[in-house]
C-alpha cells in the first residue's frame, strides 16, 4: 500500500481536514494522521470518521531510554537527561505552533516508525510544516508536500501509481497488493505520455513477470493485455504474448498452439538482435523463452509432461531458431552470423595455462577437478572415496562458494554462452578458477546445470570433461546450451534420462562415452533387524514434494487400514517448502487436507529429517516409492537395503520410457494404489515378509552398492 503521513498542526478547521483525507483517500492511498494539538483522538477519528488508517495524537517522550533501558538514577547520563527536559517542557509551554509541533515530532517515537515507512508526508497547514520537516528527516525517500502545493493533486496521482510499481518491481508483493498494482498500471496505462509516468510504460514486462512469479495470476494478465494496447515496439509486443503463455502455464494451464506460436515470434526477434550483435537483448528474450517452454507446471513434478511425451515436436520452436544453435553451437563456429565484421572475435576454446610440471620418474596422479553444481551432498561420497586413492589427486571447485564473484546468473551466463558460439569475447574467470582449471586432467562436473555450461566454455582444451546427468537437468534449459564437443564422457543415473536426453539433445550423439551409472549408495549399513511392528509399517523417505507424491500413498494406506487399523506410514524427511511454484503450494494443502482426514490421520507418523536412516528403518517393514518422476531413487533403495518389502511405482512420466521397470525388478513396479495394496497385502505374514525384504535386500546390494558401482564409476571418470 502506498502510506501517507499526513500531520496536522491546527485542528481547528476540521471540513478542511477531512477534505484534504478525503482527496488522499480517492487517489488509493492509506492514511496516517498526526496531530500536534492536545485533545482526545476519538474526537479526531469521529472527525474522520474511519477514512484513515491510524489517528495519533502526538506526545513527547522524554524517558531518555536506550534499547528500552533507562540511565540509572543519579548517574551523569540520568542527570544530563533530568536537565534536558526540564529545558524541553518548558520550551514546548512557551512556544509557537510551529516549535511545539517541531518538539512534538522530535521527541515522538510515533513519528519515527511511521515516517519511515512513509511513502508521502504532508503538512497539512502552516503548524504542521516543521514536524514534517522532522519527520522527512527518518525517510529520505519519502516525499514531503504542504497541503498548500499548487502540484499537489498531481503528485499525490502519480504517486498512486508510481509507487506500489516500484515496490513490486523491488519486493514483490511484500508492501503491496496485486489489486493496487493493477490500479496503479492502469493510471499509467490511462496516461502513457504522462511524463511522470512514461517510464513505468517500459516496465510492462518486468511487471507482468514480478506478478507472475508471486502467483498473482490474474493481475499479470490483466497487466499483459493492457500493456499490448500501448505503442511498444514488437519485440516487447513479442515478449508480452510469450509473458502471458507463461502465466496461463504457471496458473495451471497449457495452451499447446499459443506456446509455440509466441516462441517462435519471440526468437524471431532474437535472431534479429542475434545478427545485429545485440547479445545481452538476446539473452533476456531466451530467458523469457525458456521460462515458458521449460516451465517447471508443465515439466517438474506432473504426471504427464509434453517434452517427455514427444521431446522432438515440442522443442521444435527452440531448436528451429537461429539463437539456439548459437547456444548449442562449438566455440566460434556460428561467427558469420553477426552483422558487424569488425565485431571483435574469439574462435576456439580458451587458451590452455600450463599444467604444473611433472618431474622426470615421479609418480603421475590422476589430477580430477571435482565441480559439485547445485546439490554438492551428491558428491561428497565421491570425493571422499576419490581423495583416499593413491593414484588420484582431487581438488573440488565449488562455484557456489560464497563471496566469489562469478557469471554464473542465467542471463549473463547465457550471453557469454552466446558470445562463445559467435566468436566474441568474454568475460575469463578469476585467475585462482582458471589455475583450477588448467590443472585438471579430468574435470568432473556433477549435475548438468549452470556449472556444467560454465566449465564447459572455460576449460583449456586439454582437459577431458565429464558430466553426470540427473533427472531434473533432463527438463532444464542448460543441456540445449552445452557445447557437447567438449564433453568426452556423460554418465546417466538411469536408463530412461539417456534416453530422453538422447532424443531432446541431438547433440550427445558427439559425446564418445556415454553410461548408465547409479548414484552413489553405501547400503551394506542398512542390514540392521527390525523391530516388532515393521510387519504393519510402511516408509517412504524423502516424502514432502509434489514429484514424490504422497498423496498416492494416502491412498494406499487408507486402503490397507480398512482392513487393518494397525497400519502406519512413517513419513522421513523435511517438510513441504514454505515456498514453491504455484501448482506445488497447492498440492501442500491438497496433502495436508487429505493427511486429517479419518482414515489416515492416526496412520501417519512424521519422523522428520534423520542423520541416521538405518536405525529408522528398522521400524519399516515396507519402503513405498509414490513418485511421478525419479533419476535413481536413493531413499527407497536405502529403504529396500534395510529388508523392507519395497513397491516402487511406475513413475508415471518416465512409464514410456521403461523408467522404473528398467531400473527394479518388474514384480516390485505397481501402477496404481490398488495394486500397490495387493502387494503389500501378499507379504503381510511375517515369514513371507521376512523372506521378500531379505531377497530384496539382497538384490540391492549386489547391483548398486558402492563397492559395486564404484569400478564403473572409476573407470569412466578416470578413463580406465
């Protein structure tokens, strides 16, 4: 809300008070009222008759407290505060107004904290001036007016509309509201020459977007229509139609034809201001571009999503365009594309420093740069199994360290990706990165988001590259912006993501080695004995997302406890985000509504997050994967490791692509609750559980254990 403190020095003309409200108050704007003269605030706020915000009479506050504590008696502080106010009472007795008002403002703390969230401060009339000058002191940003100003009407207007803009464009919804936003726009879009408000008519896409992202669906639309009937040029035209693609996608929708279209005249665009060298213009249009395409509502966490179903069709508008085979292209090879031929280039990969020298007869370690990407936890095995071979030598590049300035923001990241395909010059890395670097032999990058299309432009030539590919990177940006060329080995976490990778990403097919290879798991330590109870108990590990689910597991152990109220699921892990995107806000409630119901509320037990699984396990007869979308699932192997009888659903997104079958025997996939009940149900008896959980174990160990998995990995992150 947009607050003004409005103070009042003489009460005496109260319809001209509540005239001056009444003009603050049509305008949209909150009002605080001070008033220096003495008297009763109920009869100010009957005046006013509940048109402000807040009425207040101000008071001198002479306590001389510091952080709410007072000078001790008699001490010299005391003494200096006792003569103070003897010398303020008995100004403030004999004073004018206008000094009274000046003392009133001074010594309120009232004033302070309104003042300084105060977006305008009026004096209203000759009395009130010196205590709004005071209180201006508290807000350097505030304007201060007298009621008086012949521009006040017009100030007081374009403050309407100026400032619950600029507070979202700052803060996000935080000190406004999408309905003032939209009134606020609609000043600027009523007025759009107005020189006061013009400015704000570039901010149309910020706007929509800063709505969007704080889930005001129906105000960026609002602001998107609008905001296409002013004279914009058409690339912003462009992007405001990509913007409200974008929006109906992150409130829930898909509009297939609309998507593409926009895309495609979007990057049109960009291919112009591609050719024309304008690189930064074209980053900023990519981004909006992917923000639509690979919006997480339609990939992330669904049951079905268009870019798994069909990757070619629905990546065409990317792939088609000029700008992304900028983005996919190898150092300098798209260099005649730019307009400019005296545009300064750089063809080819950065120039390899030195490697430290080896001396003649001593041994030669493996030199392995480990870069951890976004989820550094994935790494820690490795690395620590890595530094205890005597054959390797391992440091680790960890691009999120904080205080180390890097371009590792998608827009600027982007545009050097751009100015790396074009064969222009960008920026190099800080020196201690670029020794890193050169040092290396292999490079090993984990997860292929931003670090792996950093490390993959700023390597020497001379180092060989390997990235491990996840699940969530297969529905990312950054895997259609990575020079593959320079990637010697990509390793796969599970069958189903190399191919859909493969399918999405033509360009993998450069990449010589190419392995399907498990995540890290030390899963001997979880042959612990269960306790009494695990016989009725289900657990699913890492339960509080939208991708894992558990709303179908609800399903199946309110079914179970139909016919057996001993039943229980333990729930291992944090809890939901308190932030998320919109879709997954909403699946939250939808749990936490469905979790007090009848029929489950006294089955679930929340165990919370645990630093030692195995020891929690021991009360889990049972290990329920409900996800819609898995890489490698580790919480369940864990959880089948420990002898639980696991039901591993068939991931409903990857279901095309073999995804859970392909990874687990096909007797423990279950596609809907029902038969994940038929199963649990089948191994109820003890003996028959026992046995399962124990083959099941035994399964697990044998295929994905460390001690198993780590020659594969070895032998390809070394070039065994």
């Amino acid at each position: 809300m947009t607050e003004v403190l409005l103070i009042v020095g003489d009460r005496g003309n109260t319809p001209r008070l509540v005239g001056l409200v009444e003009r603050l108050g049509s305008a949209g704007l909150t009002v605080r009222v001070a008033t220096t003269a003495s008297g009763d605030s109920a009869d100010l706020d009957e005046a006013l008759d509940g048109q402000v915000a807040e009425t207040r009479v101000l008071r001198m506050s002479l306590s001389g407290r510091r952080d709410g504590v007072a000078p001790p008696r008699f001490s010299k502080r005391w003494a200096r505060v006792v003569a103070r106010n003897a010398v303020v009472r008995g100004w403030a007795r004999v004073a004018r107004p206008e000094r009274r008002a000046w003392l009133l403002a001074k010594y309120d703390p009232w004033i302070r904290r309104r003042a300084t969230r105060a977006d305008l401060i009026v004096a209203a009339d000759a009395a009130a001036a010196p205590a709004a000058e005071r209180a201006a002191a508290h807000n350097k940003g505030a304007v201060r007016l007298s009621a008086s100003d012949t521009s006040f009407d017009a100030i007081v207007a374009q403050l309407a509309a100026t400032v619950p803009l600029r507070r979202l464009l700052r803060s996000g919804l935080d000190r406004t509201t999408a309905e003032e936003v939209v009134a606020a726009w609609g000043r600027v879009a009523a007025a759009p020459d107005e020189p006061r408000l013009h400015e704000l008519v570039a901010e149309a896409l910020p706007i929509v977007h800063a709505l969007r992202r704080a889930h005001a669906f129906e105000a960026a639309e609002a602001v998107a229509h609008s905001a296409l009937g002013l004279d914009l040029s058409p690339a912003v035209h462009a992007a405001l139609r990509v913007a409200l693609v974008a929006n109906q996608i992150a409130a829930g929708g898909y509009p297939a034809d609309e998507l593409a279209a926009s895309v495609r005249e979007l990057l049109a665009h960009a291919d112009e201001a591609l050719r024309a060298g304008d690189l930064p213009a074209v980053a900023d249009m990519v981004v909006q571009a992917i923000e639509a395409v690979l919006n997480r509502e339609l990939h992330a966490d669904v049951l079905e999503s268009p870019l798994v179903s069909d990757p070619v069709g629905f990546l065409a508008p990317l792939r088609e365009s000029l700008t992304f085979r900028a983005l996919r292209a190898p150092a300098g090879a798209m260099a005649g594309v730019l307009a400019d031929p005296d545009s300064p280039e750089r063809t080819g990969v950065p120039a390899a420093a030195s490697p430290p020298p080896r001396l003649p007869g001593s041994p030669a370690p493996h030199r392995v740069l480990v870069v951890p990407g976004d989820y550094p936890h994935f790494t820690q095995g490795i690395i620590s199994a890595l530094a205890e071979e005597p054959d390797v030598e391992l440091r680790v590049l960890n691009l999120r360290e904080p205080g180390v300035s890097r371009r590792n923001q998608r827009a600027t990241l982007i545009t050097d990706r751009l100015a790396y395909g074009v064969g222009r010059e960008f920026p190099a890395p800080a020196q201690a990165d670029s020794d890193l670097l050169s040092w290396a032999d292999t490079i090993f990058v984990d997860w292929c988001d931003n670090a792996a299309l950093w490390v993959t432009m700023h390597a020497p030539a001379a180092a060989r590259i390997v990235v491990r590919v996840h699940s969530l990177e297969a529905i990312s940006h950054q895997p259609h912006m990575i020079d593959w060329s320079r990637v010697s080995d990509v390793i796969f976490v599970g069958g189903h993501v190399r191919q859909l990778l493969e399918r999405a990403v033509p360009e993998l097919a450069a990449v010589p080695g190419r392995h399907v290879v498990p995540n890290e798991m030390r899963l001997e330590r979880f042959g612990l004995a269960k306790r009494p109870g695990a016989e009725r108990t289900l657990a699913m590990v890492g339960w509080a997302q939208r991708v894992k689910d558990p709303l179908w597991t609800l399903d199946v152990l309110s079914q179970l406890r139909a016919t057996d109220p001993r039943w229980r699921l333990l729930l291992i892990g944090r809890d939901f985000n308190a932030r998320a995107h919109a879709g997954a806000m909403a699946y939250r409630e939808e749990f936490r509504e469905r979790a007090a119901a009848d029929d489950v509320r006294d089955g679930l037990v929340y165990v919370g997050y645990t630093t030692d699984l195995p020891e929690v396990l021991r009360d889990a007869g049972f290990v329920i994967s409900a996800s819609r979308r898995e890489g490698f699932p580790v919480g369940p192997t864990e959880g089948a490791a420990s002898g639980a009888v696991p039901i591993m659903r068939d991931w409903p997104m990857y279901a095309s692509y073999e995804g859970a079958r392909g990874v687990f025997p096909t007797e423990w996939v279950v596609e809907r609750p029902e038969e994940a009940v038929e199963r649990i149900l089948a191994f109820a008896d003890p003996e028959r559980r026992d046995a399962e959980g124990a083959a099941a174990r035994r399964h697990v160990v044998a295929n994905f254990d460390w001690s198993v998995v780590e020659p594969h990995f070895r032998a390809v992150l070394l070039g065994e």
